[in-house]
C-alpha cells in the first residue's frame, strides 16, 4: 500500500502519527468503528493509481480500506492482534 495510503487510513483507525505499532483486544472494536464512520464522512474522494502503461485507474479509498476492515475483523474474531511497519 502506498504510505500516502497507509498514513491515512491508520490515522481513520485512530492509529496515526506511528510508522509502526500494533492493535489488539477491545481496540481493534474501536478501530473498526472510527474507521468506517471516517469513510462515511469522507466526501467520493478517488485515489490515483497510475499502472505500468501510464493509464490511470480510479481507486476508492473505501476500497482500499476494505482489506484492512476485513484483516481487523478476523483478528478481532480469533482474539488476535495486527500489526504495522515500513518496509
């Protein structure tokens, strides 16, 4: 995921201002729910993704962040953590 990205969507979680850290337990229920209320408040914003043939391909940030829901869902179902770190 692009930083850009990344930064963004750790900030909706409440997660922000960390290049990595981790979230576990009952924060991983807050999470969630600061999440998908900063996506409803988000106007259709569309991210940009430019492919190798220079062609530009509209990307929602909602979907973006639906494999980030669905990873903080499953976590929270097996009482498990995720956690985050540049590469």
């Amino acid at each position: 995921m692009q930083s850009q990205i990344a930064e963004q969507l750790l900030s909706m979680l409440g997660q922000g201002g960390s290049a990595e850290g981790s979230i576990s337990g009952e924060a991983i229920s807050q999470a969630i729910l600061n999440l998908e209320k900063a996506l409803t408040e988000q106007p259709a914003i569309q991210a940009e993704l430019e492919d190798e043939d220079a062609e530009i391909e509209q990307v929602s940030l909602g979907a973006r962040a639906a494999p980030l829901k669905e990873m903080l869902r499953h976590a929270h179902k097996i009482d498990s953590y995720v956690m985050w770190r540049p590469e």
